[in-house]
C-alpha cells in the first residue's frame, strides 16, 4: 500500500470521525456521514491484496482463476450473478468503522486500516459465519472463521 494512498483515507475518515464525534448532528446527518466512512473503508479495502479460503481457492483454479489478483470490482466477469464467491472483510466494515470513531488521531486510523484485510469466500462460507450470528459483527474473526470452518491461506 502507498503510503500516500494510507494517509489520504486515514485523514479522510479522521476528519469524518472527529465530526462524529463532536458536532450535534441530526439522525439524518449522523446517518450520511457513517455512511460516507464506510464508503471510504470499502474503497481503501478495495486496493489491498485479498486473502483466499482454502475452499475459494479450490473453486477458482477449477475454473482458472487466481482470486488473489482479483477484487469485488472483477467478480462478475468470473462469477457471472455473484453466485459462487463472496468477497468480504475478514472483521466487517462496521467494526471498522466503530475503531475509527474511537481513534485518537489519524496515525491510529492508518494503524487500524493497516489491519484490515478481505478475503474471497464461497457463498456457502459466507453462509454458515451468518448461520453462526457473525453477518455483521465479529468481537474476533480469527474465531469466528475457525468456527465457520473456513481456512484462509
């Protein structure tokens, strides 16, 4: 990742937290702006390099794909309909978000982008970590993988 690119969402999404944070705002206003740091969140995420589940892996060399050269922006011209991969953030979006609300600086929203990561999954995966109630919300997502059974490499 450049460090230019690091810094350019760290203080975007710094300045958005720090109005969260200390401005009154209305449900409506509130809303758009968490909105607009998850936007930023996904669109950083979409430049890192994906991990790939064992599983994911498998699927995609049957059908000569390399996932880890991919991201969500390629998948339908490889998986037509979205129906076999989910490309997803190993700890969701959300709880990103609510670490970069607590940060105290933008260096420490750049520390915790710097711990984000994606993973291409199978749609099954992807549906048994929310059969196990971790859709939207994983305290520990290396946990919660193993207990899905998903194995990432």
């Amino acid at each position: 990742m450049r460090p230019e690119l690091l810094a350019a969402f760290s203080e975007s999404i710094w300045a958005k937290a720090r109005v969260a944070r200390e401005v009154e705002l209305d449900l409506r206003e509130r809303r758009r702006l968490l909105e607009a740091i998850s936007e930023d969140i996904k669109k950083f995420t979409d430049l890192l390099p994906p991990l790939v589940s064992e599983a994911a892996h498998r699927e995609a060399q049957r059908r000569g794909v390399d996932l880890r050269e991919k991201a969500w922006h390629d998948q339908s011209r490889f998986d037509p309909g979205r129906t076999t991969f989910q490309c997803e953030h190993v700890l969701p979006v959300g709880g990103l978000r609510e670490l970069c609300l607590l940060a105290a600086s933008p260096t420490a929203i750049a520390e915790i982008l710097g711990t984000a990561r994606v993973a291409w999954i199978l749609k099954e995966e992807d549906r048994r970590l929310t059969s196990l109630g971790y859709r939207a919300v994983r305290p520990d997502p290396v946990a919660a993988y193993r207990e899905a059974g998903i194995k990432l490499v």
